[in-house]
C-alpha cells in the first residue's frame, strides 16, 4: 500500500487530501484537512498577494509539512493555482514557504484545465463534454474530446474575484447583478457560444458547485446523498440563486448545504453557472465529485494516459477490493446470476447493460459481511450509499442498493428511491426481476461450496422449470432456494420447480419431492 | 477464533445460529437458518408429536447436519425444548433423528428457564427480574436473584398450544378470549401473584414477543432500530392486541413486524402479555433480543456460572473488538477525555455513569475507519446503531451514536432521538457537553502521535484556559482544536483559550498566537 498527500492551494481554500493506494488496483481518501486561507483576497486591486492572505497560506503549508512529518508520509504535493499563478509577487511567496521544504508545482491555466478533464474522464461514461471549474480565483472551462483536455483556459472570473470586482453590496442589487453578468458576456461570451453551438453534456466542479448542489438536494429532499453523477437542472440553479440573492451572507451561511466560509462568494458562483447555462441553452449540468486534486492523484496512480480503461467496472472493484469478501463465493454466484439471467432472457427482454447491473450486485452483495453476519444485506447496501461509485447514474447507483439490500429476503420497492430519474430504464417490474435472479443465485450458493455446477431453464406458460447440475447432492441449494419462489414467482409470474438433473450419486429426499419445505 | 452452531428446536420454530468467538473476549453471529416446523402442532390431542410435524423437524434436522458438514463446523447443539420433552412419542422421535448424528439435550422446564434467565443476567443490568418466554409449546416463568434463576417453571400454555385450545375461530370470540384468560388465572394465576407482590423488572423473550414489539416501533415510528431493552408498555400492548383481535390471521400477516408463519398464533401470545401486565399490575416489561439461544452460547463462551461480570463494557470492548482501530490514539483520546471531563465537573456537574458513557464513546469514536476515512464519523454512529450493545438503555445507546457522530465537525442535536425516554438524564446540555470533550480529545491528537502528555484546566466567569504539557510542540493540535472552539463555548458558554506550558523547546508560531487561524 502506498500514500501520497496532494495539496491544493486554492484561491478560496486550501486542503491535504491523503490517498492510500495500490497503483492502478484501488485507492481511498484515508484524511484531509481543509483551511480557509482565502488566498486570492484583495487580488483584484493590483493582483498583489496581500500579506495575510499569505501569512495564511504559509501557516496552513506549515500544519501540512508537520502533518506529513508526524504522519510519516513518504509523498507529498502541492499544487497551487490561480491565486498564485497570477500574482504578481509569486517569486516572493514561493521563496517565503520554501523552508517548509513541500514541493510546489504551480499550474499554468491550461494544466489546471487538464487535471480537472481527467478527473471527468475517470468519473464519467462520456467520451466528450464541457468541463466547467469556478474556483475563487480563476473559472476553467475545456472541452474534453476522446476523453483528452481538447482545448482548456483558465479566465480570471472566480467566485472570490467577481464578487471583489462586481458584488459590492451585500445581497447585491440588480445592478450589481447585471454588470457581473456582463462582464461574464465579455470575457467568457465566445468559449459560450461554442458551447451553445454543440450538445455535449456540461460538467461542474470545484467546492462552489459542490455547495449549491448539496443545498438544492436538501431542499428537494433528494433521496440519494450523493453528490458525484447529481444532475443540477436550471430550474433549480434558478430558484437557488433567488434564495441567495435575497439573504444576507450570516443568513446564507445558515442555508443548509452551503459551508459557512463561502457564504459571502457563493452568489458570484451561482450567478456564474446561472448565466452559464442560460446562455449555452443547456438544461442543467452534472456535477463532478472529483476535481483538480483527483485529477493529480490519477497521474500517480495509472501510466500515462492515466485513464480507467472502464470507469464503472472499476469503481465496482475498488469498493469489493475495501470490503473483500470469498472469491469463491462471490464467483459462484456471480456466475450463477449470469446464467439465470442469460436463461430468463425470454421473459425479462434485459439487455447488456443490465446483465452488467445484475453483475456488479452479485459482486458486491457480500460486502456488508465486512461488518458482522447480522443485517449484512442492510450493511451491503449502506456500504454501497457511502462509497464513491463512478460511472453509474443515480438510478443505477439506487438499483444496486437495492438488489444489495434485497439478496436475502424481502421483496424489494423503489420507495423514496423511485424518484431518481430514469424509471424508464428500471422501473418495478425490472427491479423485482433482477432481484429474483441474484436471491437465487445467492441460495443456490447456499452452502457457500460451489456445488451447482450449471444449470437449464424451461419457460412454459405457467411454470419455469430450473434443473441444476451439481458436483454433490445440493440439498440446502434445492430446500433454501424454494423457500425464495415466492420472489420468483412474483417477478415472473409463473410457478418455480426446482430439481437436480437425475444422476446416479443419490435420490432427492423424498420430503423435498412432497414439497414439505412449504 | 472458534464456531459452533447451536440449533433451538421450537414448537413453532427451528433455527440454527452460528456464532464465531474467542472464548471470554469477543464473539457474533455469523449464520442463521430458520425453519417454520411447527413441531408442536395437534399435540394438545394427547401430547403427541405428529406425523407431518416430526418430518417438517426430521427435515430441518437434516438440513443442520449437512449445513455442519459443508461448512465444517466443528461444534453444533442442538436443545430441543417443550414440544419434544412433553411428547409421549419423544423416544421415537429421538431415535428417528438419531442416524443425523447430532447431540441433542432435550431441556427440562427448569433448565430452559435457567438458560432464559442465563440470557437476561447477561443482556440487562438488572441483579433481579421476572423473565417470561411465551413459546410455541409452553411458557416459562422465572424468577432471577442475583442473576441467577432462583425459580423458574414451564407451564404447558405455549402460543401454538393455546391457540389451539381455547382459539378456535378467526378472529377469536370475546368468549374465546375470556375463556383462554381463565386457562392462564387457573395455571399461572398464582405465580402471577407473586410477581404482583414485588416490583422487580418484567423481562420477556421470544419470537413472538419481538414480533410484538417490533410492530409497535413501526406504528409509533420508534426512532432507534432495535429490540433489546425496548420497554413495551401496557397501553402499546392493549392497542396492538385490539388490532390483533380485530383483524383474521390473513391480513394480520400483513401487519408490519408480525412474521407471517406467526399470524395465526400471535394473538394468543399477545393476549397471554397484555393478561400477565394487567393481572400483575405492571405498565410494561423489558423486550430481551437475547433468549434460550444465547443462554446455551453463553455456557461455552464464559466459564461457570457462564455471567460477564461488566456488560456494558463487554459489549464496547465486544464492537471494538469487530471493528478495531489503532490502540494509541483510541487510548490516548480515552485519557485526554477523560481528562477534560475531570477538569471540567464544576461547570457539568455529571458522574460517574456520564463519564463511563463518554470513555465508551472515545473507546469507539473511530471504528467507522473500518470502513474508510470518508464519512467515518457517521459510519461509527452506523456500526453503533447495528451492534448489539448490552446494558446501555436506548437513550444512552443515541447518546453514544450522537457522540461518536459529531466528534469530527458539526453541532450535535437529538433530532428525532428525542424522543426516546430519559431526557432527563441526557437532554441537550449534556449532549453538548460530552460532544464538547470528545471533540478537544479528537483534535487534542489530531496528529495521532500521543503528544499530549496532560492538560490543567483554568474555569472562569467568562473563559476556560487549557495548558497543555506536550512531549513536543503540539502546533498541530493547537491549530487544529482552535477550530473546533465553537462547539466547547457552545457548550460550556465560556471561551476557549488553549496554550501550551511554557518550555525550552520552542516557541509557538507568532501567527497561532495572533489567532489567524480564524
């Protein structure tokens, strides 16, 4: 296991995040600490780095050297942004934090940019999109084409800047309003254009976004807390803005989902993916749990490119690789969902991407073991709700949760998790189906010993007759799996046999042929 | 670590648990099959087992075996209870199950009530109680003294009995249940006196009465997931039982925490609680999540007389133990919280059960590590929540969940666990207050390396002054607790200064002095 410290020192914020890690295998956060320094105060006036915002900074650089000294951390890194990058007395801040002895890399606006499409490369199923970043300093925004930063710029336009240069009263008057609105038109109003020329999605990231979006979930009660994948519409974008615009910032900092150290910026920033998304006609955009920080850790952690080669597969593995459970166990019933699956395929009509759902839950079902036998199929899905999981829609994330949460007994319901869009995709009759598949293959594997070998479905009108090859006489398999038809049955509306292909090793008890098993 | 099965034979149900543990220190559940056999069906009609029901049991036997050769259990017991013991046919049923190969202990009436006493000396903190267990085929009484069973008694009035009996339509006729109160005076209408004459805690255990209880929590939106010391009164009992009564066994299979092979008895055992509360002047009684089962683990997992000496402080060191974390740091916020709530008594006022409660809480603060550093601080109060924890009343159990939650950021409030009884004893004060030391303990070693040697406490009218001796500069800690000071001068409406004791080995950076750290 490695760990590597990456440093972000924004222009609003400053934050360590560690990432223990095995290259290219799997990683996790292991602890982070995060300082408001408020480095780009007062830089509009001169672009100077004032001398408190940069006393801040060096005694937040200090915690982290200490921190990695007492932590033992063998890897450290710095990178610092817009804050820094444009001032003029650069030279004289980075000379001051040398003694600190942490390496300092200073993005050039183009680099930012990068880090930011890799980190959506490596957390969403597109190929192309529009990456927006509104930092406190300086906004990005790129275009990623094949997954690559196409082309990407960094304009002088954060949230602490137009809100010093634009903002000045608090709440703003319309006045204020509309000149920052301008000034966005002048400097961003071309790359906009572009944006509004194509249809590719738009992905925000970055602290501000991250805020609003936690907040318009709050006030919705949306039923996911998750914000990576979140779709931010425009007329929530909309209604959130109003609210900031009409408070003062002691009353913003109380709305719930927005930190109180951004309260005085986070209009400037809403104004500014307002006007972003009224002006590129989009509808709303997705927001990005990973940002410019993760974006420098992928360049560790895979070669060059530094590219997943399949996102959710990998975030499917990464969570196992953190809660691992029996290979074997986990094989066999992943096989045996598969084979249901393929088998049933007359009665569901599912296609790949299902079968590749269906997968992913058997691979995780057991992971709620790591935390003790009693309710695992609970832990599971809770497990599952509080790990990062790329590639996968809400739906899809609440999908697993439930065929997790489901694998044992119960019949499962979307309730409050119906709805997350894309019912259209997995709706009741879907959710109930893949559940029976998993929950047999799971009691078909009851003995946890492999012994089912294959086995043959045979649809008729009422019934669907499932007859096993085994290595031994699977007598738990047949008897624990019958007491789930009631699942089965109501998924697919027929009645479930089960028997074991006839061979010579030993008769099926009798008891289990008179049905006696209820 | 070692295993073993133990296989309760119920009249009404079969179930084999199997626990893992190392002997005296740790132990949980890891596996569970459970079996509606109804063994003690028709067996009013001349005490005999039937036909059908002893290959329903035959059956499950069966299956336990096999289930102990896959899985290589090494141990397995099987204690059948009063189905068995009381059948004239016993012999031939033993010797039918004999080729299985399992051992079976067929329990007297007082050993089945000593092993239900057994479960209730090791699950409550009570010295003295009544312990109740409304089985299928009978009920036991018992009387516990110095935890242990000093008179315990099994009369032949089990659900599926009584049922039976005096239950013959669906719903049952008010003379159905008049006559079936009159069989339960002329049987248990004396010992009923006694528990009348005295006022020691009510305790009952069982299927049915958790079914029970659990219905009651999800009509009343109980706010805690959890039946072990959930205290169901009288009042919640009567309108269960009126819904119970007014309902066929249909449609109360279909009442939320009623187990369908349980709604057609359910209202006998339901009415023999609500007769045994009104006859024996009690407004409620004690719900055990511990019962026949683990007083059978409890005589191989403790050496005689098989009783835990502290339960409370089992069951912490019992979830540590699953979920364990470095042993430094946890010591070292036990002692520097320890520390603060000594120093701290004039302004709390609080004893010796807070104080056990708050180094309970630092003894788990971070066991939600075990599953990642993100979100660890709700993923403690998630393992709290779904452990078992033995001796702690609901209220405190919140409490510990509450602490180990909001020990990292945020301000601590009782939301919905309000509600739970004993605001008296943790109320919204004492919550901030105990939040308030674990935090400073937290931060107080924010860099995990034990450099807080001790801590003075200096209370005035308007602040409190902590010096610390710290084996080197403790910058981090400093800078780090500063930031949580909010939470302490909530809690303690006084600032909070923090130095540290003056020394020759440094001096403290100008800038912590000046206070920039917000």
């Amino acid at each position: 296991m490695q760990r590597v410290g990456i440093v972000d020192l924004g222009s609003n914020t400053a934050r360590l995040v560690v990432f223990a890690y095995r290259p290219g295998r799997w990683f996790r956060k292991i602890d982070e600490i995060r300082e408001p320094i408020r480095l780009g105060e007062s830089m509009g006036r001169g672009n100077r780095l004032s001398e408190p915002a940069m006393q801040r900074a060096e005694a937040a650089l200090n915690l982290y050297a200490k921190y990695a000294q007492v932590m033992k951390l063998p890897d450290i890194e710095v990178i610092a942004t817009s804050a820094v990058r444009d001032a003029v007395n650069r030279e004289a801040f980075l000379q001051r934090v040398r003694p600190l002895g942490l390496p300092i890399r200073v993005l050039s606006g183009e680099e930012e940019a990068e880090l930011g499409v890799r980190a959506v490369a490596n957390g969403f199923d597109f190929e192309e999109a529009w990456v927006v970043d509104v930092g406190g300093g300086s906004a990005q925004i790129s275009q990623m084409l094949q997954r690559r930063s196409a082309a990407g710029q960094a304009y002088p336009l954060g949230a602490v800047r137009l809100t010093e240069s634009c903002l000045e009263s608090d709440p703003p008057s319309s006045a204020q309003v509309q000149w920052l609105e301008k000034v966005l038109q002048e400097n961003v109003g071309q790359v906009c254009q572009s944006i509004r020329s194509d249809s590719l999605p738009l992905v925000a990231m970055g602290g501000a976004i991250r805020n609003m979006a936690r907040a318009v979930q709050k006030s919705t009660q949306y039923p996911l807390d998750r914000l990576h994948g979140f779709y931010l519409t425009l007329q929530a974008l909309d209604e959130l803005s109003e609210r900031l615009l009409a408070a003062q910032a002691r009353r913003r900092a109380r709305i719930a989902g927005i930190h109180p150290d951004r309260a005085d910026i986070i209009v400037a920033a809403a104004l500014f993916y307002r006007w972003l998304l009224r002006s590129s006609g989009r509808e709303g955009l997705w927001i990005s749990g990973q940002g410019v920080r993760e974006g420098a850790f992928y360049g560790r952690f895979l070669p060059h490119p530094h590219l997943l080669t399949d996102i959710g597969d990998f975030s499917v593995r990464n969570i196992f690789e953190q809660y691992p459970q029996s290979d074997l166990h986990t094989e066999q019933v992943r096989f045996l969902a598969r084979r249901l699956f393929e088998e049933l395929l007359p009665l569901h009509g599912l296609g790949a991407r299902h079968a590749f759902l269906l997968d992913a839950a058997a691979r995780l079902h057991d992971i709620g073991m790591t935390l003790g036998y009693h309710k695992h199929h609970k832990h599971g899905a809770y497990l599952i709700n509080s790990s990062p999981l790329n590639g996968f829609s809400h739906r899809e994330t609440a999908l697993l949760m439930l065929l997790v949460r489901f694998h044992r007994k119960g019949v499962p319901s979307w309730g409050s998790l119906g709805k997350l869009p894309g019912q259209e995709m997995a709706g009741r009759r879907v959710l109930l189906q893949m559940a029976a598949c998993l929950r047999l293959a799971e009691f078909l594997e009851r003995s946890r010993g492999g012994r089912i070998r294959d086995l043959q479905v045979k649809i008729s009108k009422r019934k669907v007759r499932i007859r096993l090859t085994a290595s031994e006489n699977p007598f738990i398999e047949i008897w624990e799996t019958k007491k789930q038809a009631y699942l089965f049955e109501r998924a697919f509306q027929r009645r479930l046999l089960l028997e074991e292909e006839a061979d010579d090793r030993g008769q099926i008890p009798s008891m289990l042929k008179a049905g006696a098993a209820q």
